[in-house]
C-alpha cells in the first residue's frame, strides 16, 4: 500500500452556505463550487464527488451531507477533502473532532482550501484546530453580543420583535421604536372598553368584522387573536421578554389602554391565555360528538386570575361549529364530564375494553387499586376492580391514559345540553 505521502488523493468536493445571519456575507455555494473546480483544473486535483448543503454547521451533527461525507471519507470513497475554508467543515467542537479522528486513522490525508492545505501532520491539524476553534468562538461571541444588544434594548424600554396589532415598528436615522399605528390603534383602545362592558370574544369580533378590521397583512382578525389582544399587557405599557421568561420591562410606547382596565378585564372575565405551541393537550378532544349537529367537539382551556395571584386552570368542551356554525350546543366543564363518564363506567363495566397496553399493566398493580380506593375512600372489601381503575386514570392519570380508557369503551357518546348521552 502506498504511504501517506504517495498515495493518490481523491478528492470531495463540500460546499455550504447558511441561511443564518452570522453568514449572510459568506460566499454563495456555486462560487465555492465554481472556485474550487478552478483551483482544481489549475493544480491536477482529482475531484470523485461534490458534495454541498444549505445548513448552519453551529451544532454538531446535525448536516445530514456532512454526515454523508464523513461517511464516505470512513469506507474509502474518498481520502481527501477541497473545500473553500475551514470553517465551511466546521464551526463546532464535535465535527471539528470526527474530521481530525479521520486524519488520525489515516481516512483522510488532506484538507485543501482556497488558501491552505492541511495534512496529517501534528502542526498542520493544529493549525486546523485552531481555525476552526476561532470560527466557533466567533459564533460564540457573536451570541453573546446578540443577547446583551437584546437586553440593553427592552431595558431602555424596546421589545424587540414585531409591534402587536395597534402599534408599528418604525425606523429613521437609525433609530429604531414602535409607535401606535394610526389607523388601528383607536380601534385596539374601543376593543379593551368593550370587554370591560361585558362583551364576548365573539361579539368583538363580530364587531371587528362588521367594521372591517384587519390586521398588518390585511386578513380579517381571528377569535383567537382577539383573546390574545386581551391578554396583552403591551397595551397598557409593559412587556414581557421573553415569553415565559418571567422578565417584565417598562415600555417607552405609548400604552393604548390603562392598567387599571387591563387588570378589571383579567380579573371579571375567563380570557383564555396563549400557551406556547404544543403544549396544550386534551384527555377527550375529537372523541365525542355534537349532539345537536353531529360535529366533533373540541377542547379550549381558560383561566381565572385570582385575588391571591394564583390561577385556576378550567377545561371545556364544546361542538367545533364546523357542522352549523350556528349550533347553540354550549360548553360542557371537564369536572362534569369526567363525573358523567364515571356514572356509566359503575353502570356498565361490561362496556369496557381496555386497550392501552399501560392500562392493562396499571391495573394489574396493588398500588393502583389503593391509590383509587383512596380516591373514593371506600374499604378493599367494595372494590370493582373496573370502576376503581377507571376512577383512578380519570382523577391521576395522564391525557394520554383517559383518552385511551374512553376510546376503550364500546357505546360511542354524543354531547347533548351539557350531557353525556350514548347512540
């Protein structure tokens, strides 16, 4: 076998480009291609492959071609790599460690960039090292200062990001603020007075629409976004950032409503709260029906702020109108709901089939019973193994377990003036 120094190098081509705006001024993957191929032709460089990915290279592992290269580079496809920098391989500890593992297992002999060769010797790899070692503390860094602007930015009272409805994000001379949009903040200022004259979400919006509201791309605004306006403690003057984060700020905009109004809403009124996107989950969304109009019922939660700064979580159900959107079908407490499936389950356990693998399991267990016969506080001697467990997955256990005991009971349920009837 020839050694490192006479052995042919076949070279992969890799090229990347991210979208991200650390790279925004990083060279378009066809001039890295186009410039490498040159130096290529110019220099007598067998190129076997060409490889190229649009993908950020801060986290390790995650570039699905990368991967593929170093594949190829481990089963001999390869032995060498032409790329246009370093940094193109690598902007992390742990890619940057795959490709010097291959330069130690003599899989890959050379680097080749635009301006550099690095071989399989201790102070060419180090030399690499070090490259890449500065792009990712450039990455680093950058972070950083992106987060302290951020800060520094809602401290003088700025939420970053876009303006909500009401308000505009405006820029001149290089200054950037929000101020209050001209043709919808007056709007946004008579929505919060009608919710505190008792006006529903459906009759705000049903008043938007007739005004012919919209929002900044000119749609009408949904039930939803009404809610979500209502929720906002922007338009009284202070913002939180980031959501969830606790961290509220002073805003140096124009409040569009009063604290003192914004608070009487949240406190008289069950105003849904935006929950962050994927965590609202629902034991019996879509397993009932409407009774009135046969259309799915859905699931929506609400809160009440209390006096003592708690809040108290309340779960409905409701027909999704998708039938009749007239339907006069109303909300149904989940208390009560679980109360009436509970009622049938004592009635009629022969109905039921437990098909959750977990649920077969649970009710196997000792601790199981003994944790619903605590529930319901009756002695061993009363046990009905089937409502007992029932009564234990509807009280503890998870939304994933109640959806799968319901979906196991045999009769099919429709929802009917707040009441759980059988077909």
């Amino acid at each position: 076998m020839l050694d490192d120094n006479t052995q042919q190098l076949k070279y992969c081509l890799y090229a990347r480009k991210s979208s991200e705006s650390d790279e925004r001024q990083a060279m378009s993957i066809d001039s890295q291609i186009k410039e490498m191929k040159a130096l290529a032709q110019r220099e007598g460089l067998l190129i076997t492959d060409t490889k190229y990915e649009s993908k950020s290279a801060k986290e390790s592992g995650q570039r699905d071609t990368y991967n593929e290269l170093l594949s190829g580079l481990k089963n001999g496809e390869f032995n060498a790599i032409l790329t246009w920098a370093p940094d193109r391989l690598s902007r992390n500890a742990g890619d940057l460690g795959s490709i010097v593992d291959l330069m130690d297992q003599k899989k890959l002999l050379q680097i080749r960039t635009f301006s550099q060769t690095f071989g399989n010797n201790p102070n060419e790899k180090f030399l690499l090292m070090i490259l890449c070692s500065q792009a990712k503390l450039e990455n680093d860094n950058r972070g950083i200062n992106v987060k302290r602007g951020i800060r520094a930015k809602c401290e003088m009272g700025w939420r970053p990001g876009t303006a909500p409805i009401g308000y505009i994000n405006r820029s001149f001379s290089g200054v950037k603020d929000i101020i209050v949009d001209p043709d919808r903040g007056h709007i946004i200022t008579e929505l919060f007075e009608k919710a505190v004259k008792g006006w529903s979400g459906r009759q705000i919006k049903r008043w938007l629409d007739e005004i012919k509201f919209t929002n900044k791309s000119g749609k009408a605004v949904t039930l939803s976004q009404v809610y979500v306006i209502l929720n906002n403690q922007f338009y009284y003057g202070e913002f939180e950032y980031p959501e969830g984060s606790g961290k509220v700020y002073q805003g140096a905009h124009e409040p569009l409503v009063s604290k003192a109004l914004f608070e009487q809403i949240q406190d008289t009124r069950l105003i849904p709260l935006k929950a962050a996107w994927g965590t609202k989950n629902f034991a019996f969304k879509e397993i009932f029906k409407c009774g009135s109009c046969g259309a799915s019922i859905t699931a929506e939660e609400k809160f009440k702020h209390l006096l003592d700064g708690s809040i108290n979580r309340h779960v409905y159900y409701r027909c999704t109108r998708k039938v009749d959107p007239e339907c006069s079908e109303k909300f149904m407490n989940e208390r009560d709901l679980k109360d009436q499936l509970l009622g049938f389950i004592a009635q009629n356990t022969e109905d039921i089939e437990i098909t959750d693998e977990l649920a077969r399991k649970a009710l196997a267990h000792t601790e199981v019973v003994e944790a619903a016969l605590q529930i319901r506080g009756m002695d061993y001697g009363q046990l009905d193994p089937m409502t007992e467990y029932s009564t234990y997955v509807l009280m503890k256990g998870s939304y994933k377990e109640q959806g799968a005991l319901v979906k196991g009971i045999k009769s099919r349920f429709v929802i009917r003036d707040r009441t759980l009837q059988t077909l």
